[in-house]
C-alpha cells in the first residue's frame, strides 16, 4: 500500500489517481510533507484544523478515537467489498453514508468525499467494482493514516 501512496504522491495529482470528482487535483503547493514519504501527500486528504481542534478539546483521546477509526476501516473494506459483490446497492449506500459521517467527523475529508460520491452513485444503482472500492478505499484510508501520522510525529494535535 506504501508503495501505492508513494506512487501517487510523486504524480502530484493523488484526488485524480483516486478518481474524486469535481474537484480540481491537487497540487505541490496544497502539500505537507511526511515523516513516512519521501514525497508529499495533499493536505486536502485529511482537515488538520479540525484534528487540532479535536485534540485540544479531547486530549489524547484523540489519538485512540483516529487509531480506532482506521482500524474499523478493515472492517468497512470488508463490507464494502461484500455489498458489491452481491449486488446490493442499497445496502452499499447505506454503508457509504455511515463512512461519509465517520470520517468527516474525524477529518478524514478525502475518505468522506470519496463515500460521498458512491453514496450519491449508489443512489441511482451505481456501485463501483468490488476490487475498485476496496483499492480506492485502501488508498485513501493509507494515504489520511500517513497524514495523521505526520501531525502526531511533528507534535501537532
């Protein structure tokens, strides 16, 4: 997977990698470097100032609630990757919106976009493959985890 978000990062492009929708690529510009990479990853993938401000109000709670979250994204791979298989659109919607709102409340903004828009897909029966969901997911879940990882390494929330 690190490979995978390195690969990305090098482009500059990662939010078009992924395929988010209507919203311009990131550039070099809109990026924070990563103890974990040698190259950038776009800062729009994860809100810090939300993070930050999490943390000051629930200390290092915050830290169980982030690492807690990206263990449950297993989970969430798992049954993503299950609904789509059997062909279940309105059960991927749902799923895509408990995603949405798991991790918009924790600042994972690129993971929140990204259920947001099979949310929005799955509404009118649209569901992206099994192993394209599971990539996307796995990738965007990588790519937020280095990020948080970064803020926690450099003391900031």
């Amino acid at each position: 997977m690190l490979a995978v978000i390195r690969r990305l990062a090098v482009t500059s492009d990662l939010e078009s990698e992924i395929g988010l929708p209507d919203r311009p690529a990131a550039k070099c510009s809109g990026f924070m470097p990563s103890p974990d990479l040698p190259s950038p990853v776009s800062a729009d993938l994860f809100d810090r100032a939300l993070y930050q401000q999490l943390s000051e109000i629930i200390g290092v709670a915050m830290i169980e609630l982030v690492e807690d979250f990206i263990d449950s994204c297993k989970r969430f791979d798992a049954r993503l990757v299950e609904t789509v298989a059997a062909g279940n659109p309105s059960g991927f919607r749902e799923l895509c919106h408990e995603i949405k709102g798991s991790a918009a409340m924790l600042g994972f903004t690129g993971l929140s976009r990204l259920a947001a828009e099979w949310e929005s897909g799955a509404i009118s029966g649209e569901m992206p493959s099994a192993s394209d969901a599971s990539t996307r997911f796995k990738t965007m879940v990588e790519a937020s985890r280095v990020m948080v990882a970064g803020i926690q390494a450099r003391g900031e929330g």
